[in-house]
C-alpha cells in the first residue's frame, strides 16, 4: 500500500499495490503500521457501506462536531465517484480549501480523510457501492455539514446539473470562515 500527500494538510491518497496473477489480484487496502510510518493513527471502530443505484448522486458534505470527529478511509469498491474533502480546521494551513479525487473500482484509489473535514461525493457511475472506515461511531447529536454548492468553498463538482441529493443535504446553513470550523489536534484521538 502505498500513501500520497494530498494537497490538504493531513490527508492523503491511498493506493493499493495489487500482487496479479492468472487468477486475478491481491491486495492490501489498510496496514496501520504503513500508515503509521507516515504519521497517520487510525483505529477503525466501525465500517460502513453505501450503494448509490444512479450516477451524479451526489451525498455530503458531511463532518462529526467534536468531541466525535472522525476520521475515515474512503474505498470505491465498484463503479466510480468524485471525492470531495474540504479542511475545516481552524488552526490548519489549508483551512477552508477542497481537494477532489475521483475513486474507482479500476484505478483502485483511497482518500484518507482527517478529522474536522467535510467530506462528500458525486456518483459518476450507475451502481456504485462505497466503502467507508471510520475511527469513531456515528454520533447524530454530532452531525453536521455544509453545503456541496457553498460560495465560500468554490468546489469545482464534474457535474452540477442533474444531480439528485437528499433534502437535508441541499439545506445545509452556509458557512463562514470567520466564525465557523473546528479545533481539531492532530494527536487527539477524539477529535
């Protein structure tokens, strides 16, 4: 397995190393000692899948409020997506910047999302399923977002007509950069 910086603070791109032969691949999609090797503890408490059955489904931005940040490796296991993490850590060099990635079943592509970042896709394939690792329970007290389309962000989606996206997803409040965000310590464990 080996790990990419991304262009946002902390997270990265993970991409697996397949070991192929006549009868197909093997390939390691998590080690914590690699991830360890580059500064990233993750312990993965819960995993979850999502099929979306059309493309341009478009699901986020979702986050965790402290104390229940988390973090998440996110795997396209079939068909394909446009990844979006935005950095909503106050204290960050990259705060309030997005970085896009488009993950597939064929490029075999993961995003290492850190704490206190908004993460989201657009399905670019009927039938994709989604794996997601993530380092703390689902709290829905601690549930938040922002909006996919929000100004202060600028995110450049392949695709803004004709998407399908949940209600509460689209009535996210808009976000301020000013006032809005979160503390996240990189060696806190619980955000």
């Amino acid at each position: 397995m080996l790990v990419q910086p991304s262009p946002l603070h902390r997270a990265a791109v993970l991409e697996m190393e397949p070991i192929q032969d006549s009868r197909g691949f093997f390939a390691r999609s998590f080690c914590k000692k690699t991830l360890l090797k580059h500064g990233i503890e993750f312990d993965v408490v819960q995993t979850n899948v999502a099929f979306n059955r059309h493309s341009l489904t478009l699901r986020g931005m979702h986050f965790q409020l402290p104390p229940f940040c988390e973090d998440k490796i996110v795997t396209c296991l079939q068909g394909a997506i446009y990844d979006v993490i935005i950095d909503l850590n106050q204290d960050s060099p990259t705060f309030g910047k997005w970085f896009g990635i488009t993950l597939s079943a064929e490029n075999r592509l993961s995003l290492y999302v850190p704490k206190g970042f908004a993460h989201g896709y657009l399905t670019l394939m009927d039938n994709t399923s989604i794996h997601y690792m993530v380092s703390e329970y689902y709290t829905p007290t601690c549930e938040s977002g922002v909006r996919w389309n929000d100004a202060a962000f600028g995110i450049n989606w392949p695709h803004k007509e004709g998407i399908t996206i949940s209600s509460k997803d689209e009535q996210w409040k808009d976000f301020n950069k000013s006032t809005d965000g979160m503390i996240v310590s990189e060696g806190d464990s619980r955000g």
